[in-house]
C-alpha cells in the first residue's frame, strides 16, 4: 500500500489504489459535467446527452401526435371545414416527418446512447463529442422543420416527397427545400450515432463479455446501426439530389432532360424499407429484455434471435420495391420483390415464437412494462400479418396507397416501436431517476392506449377496403365512409389521452415515486448492477462478465477489473469476438466545440436553401469549429 | 381475451358491411376484381387463423400454471430442447405458408395482368386534378377527348393507357381493378372488364397536391349497344342550343374566360388545359368526381370554384348573376 | 434552449417572411379590377418624377413563390410563349432583358396585359381573370430577376431552354426597346 | 452499486495503440462504410440513368479523360507516401512523419486543383442534362473527399509541429492514413464511370 501511496503523487492515480466512497468521489469528479451553463452545454456524458434526446424526442412525438389529433378531427366527419388541403398537407408531412425522423429513430438512439454503455459495463460511449454533436444537429434540425411550420413554411408534399411533386415546378417556394435539409440534419446525426453504436459495442465490451454474451438489446442496437451506415446514405443522396434540382436547375427527376422521377422513389425506398427495421429493431431488443426479465428466465433461443436479428437487418434492404409495385415495373421483378419481401416474416416469426417460448418456461410477472410487451404481441402480429398481404402484388394493387395500409404500418409502428417503448420507459425510468414509476396509472396508461389505438386504427382496414385513398383532406358524404371515421377520431382521442396520462406519470413518478434502489426488478444485465440513477463514471470499476445474465449469474460482489486511471478518464477497449482488454484508452473530456459545430453546420445548412454559395462560406466556420473541436487541449486525456 | 373478442365482433360487423358501396375493393364486379377479391379473402383467412394461434398459444404460455422457480437461471435443459424443437417446427411451418401464399399471390398475378386482345382503348392522362380521357380508334375521327367519365361495354376487355401530363396520379376504380401510377414521362397500361352495368366511382390514389380529395373517376359499364350510343354521342359536337335562355348562355360563354381553358366542340371555344365541355351535361359528375350533375351545382362551381375545391386551376370570375344562370343552363344542355 | 429557438425564429423571419409563402386561392374582393396610376416613362416636367399611385398589389404577387409558380403556369397556359417564346421574344419582345417599351414595373406590365398594346399584344381584359393577370405579371417581372430570388420559380420539367427563374440575374428594368414591326 | 471484488489488474495496458486496437480506426472503417455506401448509391443512380436513356451520354463530346488521369495516376502514386507516413508513425519517427505529412499536404493541394481543372473540362453543364448533372455530383462528392482529406492532414501535419506531436497523435496519422486509402480506392470505380462509360 505505501508503494501505491506513493505513486499517488505521479498524477496516475490507479483504481487499484483506493476504494470504496473515495474511489467514487474521485471517478465522479473526474467524469463528471461541472455546474453552469458552459458546462451542460460542453457535457459529453452518453446518459446526459442520452435525456435530452429522450425529451427532445418525445416533446416532437407530443407535436407530431398533435398534429394527428388535427387531422382526425378535420376527418371525423365528411366535409369537415375544420382545416382546409394547405393546411392539411402541411400537417399530414409534419406529422410522418416528424415521427420517423424526429421521433422514432432518434429515440430509438436516445435509449440506446442510455443503456449501450451501461449494458456493456463501459463508462462512456465511444466518441463521446460525436455523440454530443449529433445532439445538437438533431436539435437543430427538428427545430428548423417546426419553426418553419410555424411560419408557413412548412413542407406539404408527404413525409416521401415524391417527385415531381416536390420537384421545382409543382413545389414553389422553400417548404420542401426545409423538407430535404432538415433530412440532412437528422441522418447526421443517425449516422454519426450508428458509428459510436458500433465501435462503443465493438470494442468497449467489458472484459469477459464475449459476442454471445452481449445483451440481446445491444444485438439489436448493433444490427440497426449496421442497417442505418448503409440505409441512411440512400436519402441522403436523394435529398441532395432533390434540392440541387429545385435550387441550382440540375436534371435527375426531370424525365425530359434524361432524368426519372421513379429513381427518387427507389432511393427513398431502398432507405425508407430499412428504416421500418431502424425503428423495430431496437423495439424488439426492448421486448427481449422486458420478457426476459419478467419471464424470470434466460431468453430461451438466443441464438435464434440473434441470427433473426441479422437477418431482419440483412432482408430489410431487399424490399424496398413492394413501396412502388403499382408504379408499373416488370411483372417479374414485382414477383421477386413478393417473395422476398414474404421471406422476412420467418426471422421475425421466430422471434415471436421464441419470445412466448420464453413466457411459456418462465413464471411471468405481471407489471406495467410486461403488459405492453403483451400488447405489442397483441398489435405487432396484426400488423405483421397485413404485411404480409401488401407483400403481395395484386393484394397490393387494391390496397397500397389507401387507409389499409395507413392501419398496417401504425399497426407495425405503434404497435412494434411504441408499446415497447413505453414498456422500456416504465422498465428502465427507475434506473434514470432512481424512482418507480406508479403502477396504478400504468395500468390506465395501457389499457387506455390499447383501446384507443385499436379502435383508432382498425376500422382504417375496412375503410381502406371501401375505398378511402391515404392522404385526402375531405371525403364526400355520399362514399359512406363517416361512421368508420368517427370511431376512428374517438379512438384517437382516447390514444391521446392515455399519453397525456403517460406524461403525467412520468412527471409526477419523478418526484415523488417511490425509491427504486439498483435492480427493483432483480434482472439481470449489467445496466441493473450501478446505482440508479447511474453516477458519472457508470461503474466504479468495470465489471469482468461470466454469463449472459452476470447478475443473475452472480449473487455475490460481482467480479471486477481493476487498474484504470481515476484522475483521467479512461475506457477499456478489448478485441472485437473475446472482449479481451489490450488497451486503457483515454475517452475525450468535455468540450463546447461541438456546439459550435453544430451550430456552423446548421447555418450552413439553412444558408444553403436560399444559395448555393452558403456551402462555400460556411464551410469555413465548420473548418474552425472542427479544428477547435480536434486540436488538443494539453489535458491528460488528450496527451496520453 | 374476452375482452378482445367483444371488441372484435362489430369490427367484424363493419368488415361485412364494408362489401357494399360504390368505390369497395371487395365489392367485385369483374374478373380482374374477384381474383384480388378472392386472393384477399384467402389471405385474410389463412392469416388471421395465424394470428389467432398465436394468440391462443401467447394466452396459454401467460396463464399456464409455473412451475416455483426462485432463480431465474434455474431452467431445465430437457424441457428447454422440446421448446426449441417446437420453435424450429413452427419457423418450417411458418416457411410453408409464406411459400404457398407467394405461389398464390403469383398465379393470381399473371391472372390479372394477362394480356387479351381489347375491344376498345381509353387514353387517361392525369392532370391536378382531373382526368383528360380520350378514347383512341384506328379512325382518328372516331377518337374523341371528355373527361372524368369512362363508359365501356359490358363483358368486352378495355386497354387503359396512363399517363401523366404533371405530378404522379394513380387510377383506382376498386370495384373493377387494381390500381396503376400515372407517371410523366412513361406509359402504364391495365386491361379490364366490367361483369355487370353499374357505375363504379373510383379515385386517385397517389398524392398529387392540394385537391388530391377530389379527384374522382367514375366507371359507367353499360351494355354494348348503349356504350355504342353513347360513343356516337360523344363523337359528334355541340348541337347549337335552341333556347333563347341558352343561346344567351353561349354567348356569355364564348365572350367570357371559359374559352381560354376550355373547349366545346363545335364553337370556338377551343381551350386545351381544362376538361372538354362538348357534352359535359351528359357526365354525372362535376369537377372530378364532386359536386352531381345538375344546373345549381353548375353554378355554384362556376361562381365559387375554390369554395368547393380550394386551389384548383378554375378561377373565379366576375360573372353577372343573369349569365350565370344563362351559362349554367347552356351547359347543362350539352348533352 | 429557448433563446437559441427565438434567435432561430428571428433567423428565419428575416430570411424568408411568411408572406412568400401564404397560398391565397381566392382573390379577394373577388375578380375586381384595382385601380394602378402609371407612367410609362420615367420622365415628366418639372423638378419630381410622374404621379404614380399604385394600389400595393404588385408587392403581394411579386414577393410571393405560389403566385409566382402560378404565373408561370399561366404563361404556358395562356399561350403567352406563342409571341414571346420562352422570355427571349418572337414576334413579341423579349421578356428577360432590361429593355421595357411600355414600363418595367408589374402594375405596367398588368396594363400592358389588361389593356393590350399596339402592334400585336391582345387586350385580355375579361378573358383572363385580374388575379391571374397579376400572376402571369409577377412571373414575368422574375423572368428578369426582378423579384427576390427565394420566391422566384425553380425550373419546370420539361427542355430548360435557359437557367430557371430563381438562377436569372437581375436586370433591373430601363425604358427602351422598339415595338416590333407589324 | 453493487459489491465487487477485484479479479483482474489491467494496470500494465497501454494508453493507445495502432489500427484495429484503436477505437478510432473502428469509427473510421464506420464513416468510410457510410461514405462508400453513398457512392455505391451514386453509381448506382448513374447507371439508372444509363438505363432510363436510350442514348448515353446525352453531350455531344464525352468529357476530357485527361486531367482525370492524371489525377488518378498522383492518386495512385500517392499510395507510396501515405504508405511512408502510416509506417513511420507506427515507429512513432517524428522527424520523418513531419516529412511525409508534408509530402502528402503538397499532393493533396496538388489534387484539390486538378479537380478544380476536371470540372471545366467535362464538356457539360451541371444544369444542362441528367447526365452532367450526375457526373457533376459524383465529382463532387468526391472532390468534397480530397478537401476534407487535405484539411484534415494539413491540421495533423501543424499538430506534429507542435508540442502535442507524441504518444496517441502517431496513431491518429496512421489513421489519416487509412482514410487516405479508403479516398484512393473510391475514386478508381468513380474515374470509369466518369470518364470511360461515356465513351463506351
């Protein structure tokens, strides 16, 4: 001991050095974000940075769900004079944007920037200032299409934007140019998240925990990260494409110079299919977490829900076609799409299956996050199933484009991504607050959300079957459809509630629920073996992972490595299969630069709609704030 | 699960009553409808008898009495082996179905998109937001351009062209066939046949911009020797009116901005960027699909277009109340 | 967080202007004809300019990118291409130089549409609705560069004869030019 | 916090390391990923247009291929100095990382002006047809590449001058290095299409 003490004064403190509170205290002073506003705005920390995705994203989710309350009122009966087609088609592109690029995905990252890192027994993400960059981006990105709709600038061409359409001659003014930027704005930051995703579970695992230990979550970040690295550049060429068309005159969707409009489609599609899966996927690594933990048992069929992972991933970019088989493409190619797209209800059928296998050799315990796991069974398999009928071409050619397949992909949505994801809210609010929430009001919440959400969304079935197209402002009264629509809005009223109800539960859990303490619901990842809420540095020392479920594995003090700095911040990285340490690699400290990052590369962005030349100059304030963002500081973490 | 059912039931009430209706997918009335019908319902069937396995076998793994487990890593590997036999057979079956349903759905495929040899060929071009429809003979002074309103014989295969002359539209009339993209710049065609006389409404499937609600199409399928009648109609021009009410409506007409968009034949009103009047007052509809035929509906058109179709091409102009009616009436004559 | 929002809002506000985006459909009173006091020439006696008393109309439609759009429709539509092809002139002037025989000015341009001109240009008082006349004459104005570049309309989809409305330089307008000969 | 108890002493490790033991080589291979799946997406789309037009391309004359080949021939040739620079940082020399950051600045500035050159001598506008407007965007998004590359080496090479030029900063050129290949090896399909299918 008095030799350590005595390297003590070498400034390279080791864990192995002391213990107990003053190990804590000193981890969480070195990893932690200071007071003052400089200092939350320069945080690096993943479980910051992790809450304000989350309530950046749910406040869009609350817009986005007002913006459909808007909508089923205007439908709920025919020739409704609430909102007229301007504003309609505003608020229907709102509402889609909004909810795929502002809410589902990021969302989906906001649990995952939480939990990966905990999960995988690290103390920070990887690239850490990455991470807190495409924050903001995002931030930025969504208060661009929001304040441009407040200003009657909102796009109006459909959450797709298709061409001509949205092209230069059917489209005046800068509402899609808003549309196709803020694009630009939300894919950097998927795709910058997608990497720290993917060199945080890669390389950041704690020691021990090799590939089939990894929480089948983390499998699930893992393979939608992959799925958005190659899904999301697709858009993201599109949408240049798109505003070079309308802004500097060039010629791809213009079929009388050379170009398709029917090539915006397929690159949409080959992004927007896959992102379906972005979205699910997470959704479903949640549900293997809540079964398992609520089964009381290991997830019986890892493997298999693992491979169905990949292949989900893998299948997802193979379907982007049945989106355009009424767009009159070769009969042949159209039958391939058929099958393929019929090929990937067998990864997620196993899935199902191996989820109520789980339940069946377990001893299921009936809480909040159980029962909308059982309600996601209850809407996603629905949902699912009509999936299936769009698969097929002719089915296609008499729904695709009308009110059935509005029901199918909210049935898929909803039903996949939300119910989950509240279940993940209620499972893990306790660890990010260090309280229960009530489970009273949950019961309420669900059973509210679960009436509401099928009597909103099923008679859509039936409405797209008598006829209704998607995306009409009015119908007349004479096509029969009123009754149906009504319910509908009802539906949809009661939908609402149950989240007001969701928020008020969260509102008030969080000040006065009831003490959590670290595993409330005794399961057994590594994210239940910190405190709640999580101090600074995650772990005081990183824990040395045995089995797939260490806590379950381990009743007693769980087994840890020691050896790390305390006075730097430092991260182990291990290989990439076995999870073998081989370095003590230092993780980045705060910084302010990637605010002003972002905030140069949102002013070039919002300069670059209204000129081209906006990405000539403000390519030099992004060159400063990146240079600022890289140079070194002199501190520990940069020099060693 | 009680509860689910009792929800179910007046789901399944409206399901039913969804078969009626003039613009109902399941309300077929031709070959190329009743196979998607037919290929719906046994989709409907098989997976909806899939989905209420799963539900049952979701219903009994919850309710089944556990055996007392206190740690949860506790599992019997025996028992978890027959679990995983059933998951592997259940994924095979799984297989089986999505493969028989894929041979279902490519059989009833070539079914719809078989090519027969047509009896009559209707070019539909889409326009924001109405429909430019010209029927198109060897013998050019056949060929004739109305729009909104497709007339075909019963029993005999129709060719539809599709194009676009703007954004993407899709022609839908569900009660006859599945839809098809209007697209500038290529050509989409669908062939099919009407069993029965009847007028099916259809509409436009694609968003295509503020008036995308309405932008109907209404199939009126009609024995031979109507739909000859009708074509020899429509073929001819506009018979000059013989009421003095309705020649002073011409007059207003011809003198009026009506002319620059539209045409009658037969007058000098030869506009090309709006539908073609020559015998408007013999379609059923106004503006695509939305207001009935009838000289009070003309009027209101007329005189407040945007009130009815916010944004739409027509202006509003300046029209005494005297040649309002005066035109209304002379339109309405033009059968 | 919410002084950055207003910052962004304030941003935006100065940049774009909601006015260049509204979509009013109906022209409001209906169809009525405003009264615009123009000169056609910059030159009067005395020390000050001509009299001019101008009803504010033109601002509306020159400023704002769906009645731009709409104008630019309407010039195919109306056939204005038939005499002034597209902007380079036929046998009408040219529409995308400098040079204005009869004023440069949109409220000149509506007489110029309204009332006609001699040598060739229709009167289309009563066959285009004066809504649509002010459209046609604020595209008409951007086929010039004289309206702001972000409500100026993009390129159509159909053989770019020159770079679109929103890519013209500004040519602010001269009087000049010679009616075509007959 | 749960109770622990100590099983392993991972003291001895390094701080950084070279190549896939680094997690920056990782985020690296991540964003070359994303960034090549861009371009297989433009390709893609190129060769969309290929087959939309019954005629290609749709220019009089197909670009000049020569400032391109040569551009290609220095790409290529660069691989030599990257290759120095990559493994005299791993023998962590500074004097001759100094050097051959240098050498690839000047090759990089070098490039950065002849494709400045290319876009003059492709014999069509960007706003002229489809397919000028897709050859422009490919050579731009490449171009955006050879900027940010000679950015991003310009900053490394000051940084090797400083005091910082020690420890995890030879790695982070090594990593520059790697990304250099990953600029070399998209332009080659890029130059074929670019240049060579125009004249097919």
């Amino acid at each position: 001991m008095s030799d350590a003490l005595a390297r003590r004064d070498e400034r390279d403190l080791r864990d192995t050095m002391v213990d107990g509170s003053e190990l804590h205290a000193r981890l969480a002073k070195t990893w932690g974000t200071g007071r003052g506003l400089i200092a939350a705005l320069s945080t690096v920390d993943h479980k910051i940075v992790a809450r304000r995705y989350l309530v950046t994203a749910f406040v869009f989710l609350f817009l986005g769900g007002l913006s459909a309350a808007a909508m089923r009122i205007q439908l709920a009966r025919p020739e409704n004079q609430f909102i007229g087609p301007d504003l309609y088609n505003q608020l229907f592109t709102m509402h889609g944007t909004t909810m795929m690029f502002l809410f589902a995905v990021p969302v989906m990252e906001a649990v995952g920037i939480y939990l990966v890192p905990l999960m995988l027994g690290t103390r920070n993400i990887a690239f850490p200032r990455l991470n807190a960059f495409s924050y903001w981006v995002f931030l930025f990105g969504g208060l661009f299409l929001w304040v441009a709709f407040i200003l009657n600038i909102g796009p109006d061409v459909g959450w797709f934007a298709y061409t001509p359409l949205s092209g230069p001659q059917y489209s005046p003014g800068k509402r899609t140019d808003v549309w196709a930027q803020m694009i630009t704005f939300t894919e950097i930051a998927a795709l910058a998240t997608a990497v720290e995703f993917i060199v945080t579970i890669l390389k950041q695992r704690a020691p021990g925990m090799t590939l089939d230990r990894i929480p089948l979550f983390v499998w699930a970040i893992l393979v939608t990260s992959f799925v958005i690295v190659f899904a999301m550049p697709a858009v993201m060429v599109a949408s240049t494409m798109l505003i070079l068309d309308r802004l500097i005159g060039t010629h791809f969707f213009n079929p009388s110079e050379g170009g398709d409009s029917l090539l915006w489609q397929h690159l949409f599609w080959f992004f927007g299919h896959p992102e379906v899966y972005i979205i699910f996927l997470p959704a479903a690594g949640m549900v293997s977490s809540i079964v398992v933990a609520f089964a009381r048992r290991p997830a019986l069929g890892y493997l298999p829900l693992v491979l169905s992972l990949i292949a989900v991933g893998f299948l997802s970019f193979g379907l982007w076609v049945h989106h355009m088989f009424t767009t009159g493409l070769p009969q042949l190619g159209a039958a391939f799409f058929t099958a393929n797209s019929m090929l990937i209800a067998i990864p997620n059928g196993i899935q199902i299956f191996c989820w109520i296998a789980t339940l069946w050799g377990g001893k299921p315990v009936f809480r909040t996050p159980l029962l909308f796991v059982l309600g996601f069974f209850f809407i996603f398999v629905l949902g699912g199933l009509s999936g299936i009928m769009l698969a097929s071409v002719p089915i296609d050619t008499q729904v695709h484009d009308t009110y059935f397949v509005v029901a199918h992909f909210h049935y898929v949505l909803i039903g996949g991504a939300v119910f989950p994801l509240l279940g993940a809210v209620y499972y893990w609010f306790p660890k990010i607050t260090g309280r229960m929430m009530s489970e009273r009001l949950g019961r309420w919440n669900f059973w509210l959300a679960f009436i509401g959400f099928n009597l909103a969304f099923f008679p859509m079935h039936l409405l797209g079957l008598q006829g209704m197209p998607r995306r009409v402002y009015t119908y007349q009264p004479e096509m029969g459809w009123g009754t149906l629509n009504l319910l509908a809005t009802i539906g949809s009223v009661i939908l609402l509630i149950s989240f007001v109800l969701f928020l008020w539960n969260v509102v008030s859990s969080n000040r006065r629920g009831e003490i959590a303490g670290d595993n409330p619901w005794d399961a057994g990842t590594l994210e239940w073996a910190t405190s709640s809420p999580p101090p600074p540095q995650n772990f005081d020392r990183i824990p040395l992972v045995t089995s797939r479920e260490p806590l379950w594995a381990e009743r007693g003090p769980l087994p840890v490595v020691g050896g790390l700095a305390v006075d730097m911040r430092q991260v182990v990285v291990g290989t990439v299969t076995e999870a073998r340490p081989i370095l003590r690699e230092s993780s980045p400290e705060p910084s302010i630069w990637p605010l002003f990052a972002a905030i140069a590369v949102g002013g070039t962005f919002l300069g670059s709609i209204f000129t081209p030349w906006a990405v000539v100059w403000g390519s030099i304030p992004v060159a400063i704030t990146l240079i600022g963002w890289f140079w070194p500081s002199g501190s520990p973490e940069d020099e060693k | 699960m009680s509860r689910f059912s009792l929800f179910l039931l007046p789901a399944i009430g409206f399901a039913l009553a969804g078969c009626r209706g003039w613009q109902s997918a399941l309300d077929a009335q031709g070959p190329q409808a009743s196979e998607l019908a037919w290929l719906f319902w046994i989709f409907t069937w098989v997976l909806g008898a899939i989905w209420l396995a799963v539900m049952i076998a979701l219903a009994a793994a919850l309710l089944r009495s556990p055996a007392s487990r206190p740690d949860p890593l506790l599992v019997n590997p025996a028992q978890d082996r027959r679990y995983a036999a059933v998951v592997a057979s259940l994924a095979v079956a799984t297989g089986v179905v999505v493969l028989v349903l894929t041979g279902l759905s490519v059989v009833s495929q070539r079914n719809l998109f078989r090519v027969e040899e047509e009896a009559v060929t209707i070019r539909v071009t889409g326009r924001q937001w109405w429909w430019e429809i010209r029927y198109e003979e060897a013998d050019a002074s056949r060929s004739f351009t109305t729009a909104n309103e497709i007339h075909l014989p019963v029993g005999k295969p129709v060719k539809i062209i599709l194009n676009s002359a703007d954004v993407i539209h899709s022609f839908w009339v569900p009660s006859l066939m599945g839809k098809q993209d209007l697209i500038k710049g290529q050509e989409n065609d669908i062939r099919l046949v009407a069993d029965r006389p009847g007028i099916y409404r259809g509409q436009c499937a694609e968003f295509c911009g503020l008036q995308h609600a309405h932008m109907g199409i209404l199939a009126v399928a009609e024995s031979q020797q109507d739909f000859e009648r009708w074509r020899d109609a429509q073929i001819r021009p506009a018979e000059p009116p013989g009421d003095p009410e309705r020649q002073k409506g011409q007059a207003a007409f011809l003198t009026q901005p009506c002319i620059m968009c539209h045409s009658v034949r037969g007058t000098p009103a030869g506009g090309k960027v709006a539908p073609d009047l020559t015998h408007v007052g013999s379609r059923k509809y106004l503006a695509a699909g939305t207001l009935p035929m009838s000289r009070g509906n003309l009027a209101a058109w007329i005189v407040d277009p945007h009130g009815i179709k916010p944004g739409v091409n027509m202006p509003t102009i300046k029209l005494q109340p005297d040649d309002l009616n005066a035109i209304a009436s002379y339109l309405e004559g033009l059968k | 967080m919410s002084a950055l929002a207003r910052l962004l809002l304030l941003v935006l506000l100065a940049f774009a202007g909601c006015q260049r985006e509204e979509r009013s459909f109906r022209a409001d009173p209906v169809a009525t004809e405003s009264i615009e006091k123009v000169a056609l020439v910059p030159l009067s006696p005395g020390p000050s300019g001509p009299v001019t008393d101008t009803s504010g109309k033109g601002k509306e439609y020159e400023n704002n990118a769906y009645h731009l759009a709409q104008g630019k429709t309407l010039y195919k539509w109306m056939n204005c291409n038939g005499c002034h092809a597209n902007g380079g002139g036929g046998s009408g002037p040219a529409l995308i130089d400098d040079l204005w025989i009869y004023g440069g000015s949109i409220e000149n341009i509506v007489q110029t549409i309204r009332e006609g001109r001699p040598n060739g240009m229709p009167s289309f008082r009563g066959k285009i609705p004066d809504d649509q006349i002010w459209q046609i004459a604020g595209f008409v104005r951007s086929m010039s560069g004289n309206v702001p570049k972000d409500a100026a309309p993009g390129r159509d989809d159909a053989l770019h004869p020159r770079p679109a409305e929103n890519r013209t330089p500004e040519f602010p307008p001269v009087s000049g030019g010679a009616p075509p000969p007959r | 916090m749960k109770a622990h108890r100590l099983a392993e002493d991972l003291s001895a490790l390094p701080t950084y390391g070279f190549g896939t033991s680094m997690t920056m080589w990782w985020g690296t291979l991540g964003f070359c990923a994303l960034e090549g799946m861009g371009f297989a997406l433009a390709i893609g789309a190129y060769l969309y247009l290929v087959h939309v037009n019954a005629q290609w391309p749709l220019a009089d004359v197909p670009p000049n291929h020569w400032p391109g080949t040569i551009l290609t021939i220095i790409l290529l040739a660069s691989i030599w100095p990257n290759l120095q620079a990559e493994r005299r940082a791993r023998e962590e020399n500074l004097p001759a990382v100094r050097r051959w950051l240098i050498v690839m600045c000047a090759l990089g500035a070098l490039l950065v002006a002849i494709r400045f050159y290319e876009f003059t001598q492709l014999n069509v506008r960007w706003d002229q047809n489809a397919y000028g407007s897709i050859t422009w965007i490919i050579l731009g998004l490449h171009a955006a590449h050879l900027l940010t590359d000679l950015g991003d080496t310009a900053v490394l090479a000051a940084l090797m001058f400083t005091r910082h030029a020690k420890g995890k900063r030879f790695s982070d050129v090594e990593d520059n290095a790697f990304y250099w290949y990953f600029v070399v090896g998209s332009w080659l399909p890029l130059y074929l299409l670019v240049y060579w299918v125009p004249r097919w």
